[in-house]
C-alpha cells in the first residue's frame, strides 16, 4: 500500500469510526443514526475525499459540484491534503457531537503524514469544497424527520407489531431527500400480492415465503428449521445499529476493504490509489442513493410491507396458517438486552439487500472492468474473500447470553454469493419475507417467483437485490465501466 493510499484510506476509516461512535451511547449523542442517514453521510464524505483529489490531480470528479474558486493541480501530496481535508469537512459537519474528535484526528494526521502545519490554503480549499458537499443535503434533516406516516391499517401496510407497540415509523419522508448521483429506478415491481394500494391479492409466492421465514426466522431453532450455520449468517450480515457496530453501509465498506487487501497482497500495484478511491466513493454513493430509492419504495402505498412480525401472527389475508405466538429471532441487539426486536420501518424492499447489492455489485463490475476479475457465462464472479464481520469479533457481547460471541472467519467464492447471504440473512433473523430482498425469474418471464437463484441470470425484478444492483448500473457507468461488462454481469 502506498503512502497515497494509506493516507486516502485513513479518511475511509475515519468516516466508519464515526458511524461506530454515532450509535454508541456514551461516546457520543447520535447525529446521522440509522441505516439511510448513516450512508448518506458516508456517500458525503467519500464523495469530498474522491472529487477533491480529483479536482487536485486533475482527474474527473464523480459529482457535478464545483468547487469553490479553485482547487490547482498541485501533485498527489497536494491532492490528498485537498481531499482529506474535504472529507475531514464533511465529517465534521455531518457529526457536530464528534467534532472534539475530529479536531485532533486531522492535527495528528497532518504530522503523521507529513503535511506540514494546518491552515494553509489547499486545506482551506479542501475544507471549502467539504461545505459544499455537505450542502447537496440541506434539507436531510427534515426529510429523515420521525414519524411521518399515515398509519392506514390497510392490508399489508406498516404496523408496530404486537410486541413493540410503541415501535416509531423512521424515514417516511427519506425517499423525497435528493440523490447525490443516481437517478430514481422506475419499474420496480411491488411485493407479491399488492396490487394497488387499495387491493390485495393472497398468491403462491406470498405463501412460500410466509411458510419459509415462519420456519427459518423463528426465535427458537427448536421450534423450527433454522440450522446454525443459518443463525451465523444471519447475525453476522446485521449490524442492525448496536452500540460499537452501527449500521449496514459500515458492513459493506469494511467488506470492501477486504476484498481491496487482499486484491493488494495478491497483486501489488493491480489498482492505484485514484483507482482504489474511485471504486471506495462510488460504492459509498451508490449505497447514498440506494437508501433513497428504498425508503422511497419502503412507504409507497403500491409496495408497501409489513413485517413477518406482524403477518405471521395475524395473516389476515388468507395468505399462510396464524400463529398469534410467533416471534421472530429479532435484529441483533448486540452489546444490548433487546430481544426478538424488528426494525422500524416497512419491509419491502429490505434496506440491507438493497444497499449490499448497490455496494457489491460495483465492485464487481469494476474489478472484472479492471481485469482482476471475470464473470461466468452466468455472470457469477470469481472474486474470493475472507472477511470478520464485528458481530462474530470475539468482543462483541450477544443480547441473551450477555457473552463475547466466538470470533469467526466468513469466506466467499464470490461477491454474488455475499449478495445473496446478505439478503437471505435477513430471513434467518425473521425480519424480512425473502421477497423483500431475493427473487427468482420464473422460466415464463412473467411474475418473479419464490426461492434463491444460483447466478445473476435467473434474479428476478422484485426486490432489494435487483433495485440495488440498478443503482449500482448508474454509478459504474461515471466509473468507466463499460456497458459490456456490466451486460457480462447478467443482472438487467
């Protein structure tokens, strides 16, 4: 790793430092708490790190946001100052309470790195540029405002479920914030069985997912058929925002950053460090906008979902058998006492397939893009990994034990497989129908059907994975990506 790089990726790890911190009480009060504002500030502040250097070095920049007066092309020192210090901006202002933090992590920064004394003027430029990413979102906060749904208690619609009555509705206005880069996925087909917003209809697929996840998600695997292998992925892909961990997006990144490594111990040099950056702030953008087409979708009346939690207890609709006692596993309250909890939003499409699937499919594209990868006739990729998700990091304290869980490796054959278990964990956990997040395209090439696909060419439309992977489609295409590497990855 070269001194560019290391420097460049302190930024990255900074930016997840602060998600950890943000959701940790007592390090800090929460700033950007939750899935959609945890990647919203982190597509911020990659972004500033990757167009700033791009603005310096004279390479292209990944948003159309110029900076203010001019950030002169003075060599990669210069250039990495100019976008650390934009990051260092961001961060700054997306994480007020972090800020006597902050502070000193760029002083130390600066003489680590042999930056010299701050305030000079290519960090002021750098900071001023930082501003004005931080502007593109404006009226965050009162799009992610609480509570900003009309409870209908139509069929199918979003309810707190019978054992978290006092469960709140997050991000009901999200989907209306403006995207940093990708524009709105239109055609997204709603979940099995909603018609309209007024108009239900029980069909086969709702069913096989009602029997699977009232099965698999249960909270006792002695009442169901969740192996343990089952429960693993399931906890390990959560990161459903406990104390130390945070959100999802900080999953992906880290997640990323290994596959990065270990690209790097194979093959040094195979990506330069304006390479390695680009692919870094592309996957983070693509994870910004993906939250909101998803919180878009989340609380559109045409799609959405209530929870297992609450449609497995009362199936209302003819759709499966009612167990008024069932209960899911529940998101993993890691380093807490929560139990059997499900998070506070509609289920369709699941927030953790569509961001996983935006983040991984990039990289896909961009590694075989790059020649240190390739797709099967099937558009599975050969990308191997091996990464320790927080969840399993031999410190972390399980919510029912109150012990540190066992440390454990997960290995992958493929980024397409991380996709998919990404998705299907949330199954595991009994938060999530597997439709909201995974499909299959029936061999009619009508309505998509129940169950997992092996390969990219048999994922169907409907759900997180493929509006992800759409998302994906837009930011790759400013990474250079060609449209036949992107065709070569069979998800269209």
């Amino acid at each position: 790793m070269t001194a560019a790089t290391s420097a460049l990726r302190f930024w990255c790890d900074m930016s997840m430092e602060c998600i950890r911190r943000d959701h940790t009480p007592g390090l800090t009060s929460g700033d950007q708490k939750g899935p959609f504002l945890t990647a919203r500030a982190l597509g911020m502040a990659l972004a500033a790190l990757n167009d700033a250097h791009a603005h310096a070095s004279g390479r292209t920049p990944l948003l159309n946001v110029a900076p203010p007066g001019t950030l002169p092309a003075v060599g990669a020192a210069g250039a990495s100052l100019a976008a650390g210090a934009a990051c260092a901006q961001v961060l700054r202002m997306r994480y007020p309470n972090q800020a006597h933090l902050l502070e000193p992590a760029w002083l130390h920064w600066l003489e680590y790195f042999g930056f010299g004394p701050a305030g000079g003027p290519t960090e002021a430029a750098g900071r001023a540029f930082g501003n004005l990413l931080h502007q593109r979102g404006a009226n965050d906060s009162t799009a992610a405002a609480a509570d900003q749904f009309n409870r209908t208690g139509a069929p199918y619609t979003h309810m707190a479920p019978p054992k978290d009555a006092g469960q709140g509705f997050a991000g009901g206005k999200w989907g209306t914030a403006a995207p940093l880069l990708a524009n709105r996925v239109a055609n997204f087909p709603p979940p099995p069985g909603r018609v309209s917003a007024f108009q239900v209809q029980p069909t086969a697929h709702y069913a096989a997912d009602f029997a699977l996840v009232a099965s698999k998600g249960e909270h006792s695997r002695a009442n169901g058929t969740r192996t343990l292998p089952e429960e693993v992925i399931g906890i390990a892909w959560g990161y459903d925002g406990p104390a130390q961990l945070g959100t999802p997006p900080r999953l992906y990144l880290q997640v990323i950053l290994a596959v990065l490594d270990l690209i790097e111990a194979r093959s040094p040099g195979a990506l330069s460090a304006e390479e390695e950056l680009s692919v870094l702030a592309g996957a983070a953008i693509a994870m910004a906008d993906a939250g909101i087409d998803a919180w878009h979708y989340k609380y559109s009346p045409d799609h959405m979902m209530w929870r297992p939690a609450v449609g497995i207890p009362g199936a209302q609709h003819g759709n499966g058998v009612a167990d008024p006692n069932w209960e899911p596993l529940g998101r993993p309250d890691t380093n807490g006492s929560g139990r059997r909890l499900t998070p506070n939003f509609p289920a369709y499409p699941s927030g953790h397939a569509t961001f996983g699937a935006a983040a991984f499919q990039l990289l896909r594209v961009f590694l075989v893009e790059k020649g240190l990868a390739s797709f099967d006739a099937n558009g599975v990729d050969d990308i191997r990994f091996h990464f320790v998700s927080d969840e399993f990091d031999g410190r972390n304290k399980d919510p029912v034990t109150m012990q540190p869980r066992d440390y454990i490796t997960l290995g992958y054959e493929s980024l397409w497989k991380a996709i998919v278990d990404n998705s299907v964990s949330r199954v595991f956990l009994g938060v999530h129908w597997q439709f909201d997040g995974i499909t299959k395209r029936n061999g009619a090439g009508t309505d998509d059907e129940h169950g997992v696909p092996a390969s990219p060419a048999e994922l169907g439309r409907t759900g997180g994975v493929w509006l992800g992977a759409m998302i994906a489609t837009q930011i790759a295409a400013k990474l250079g990506v060609s449209p036949a590497t992107i065709a070569a990855s069979r998800i269209a």
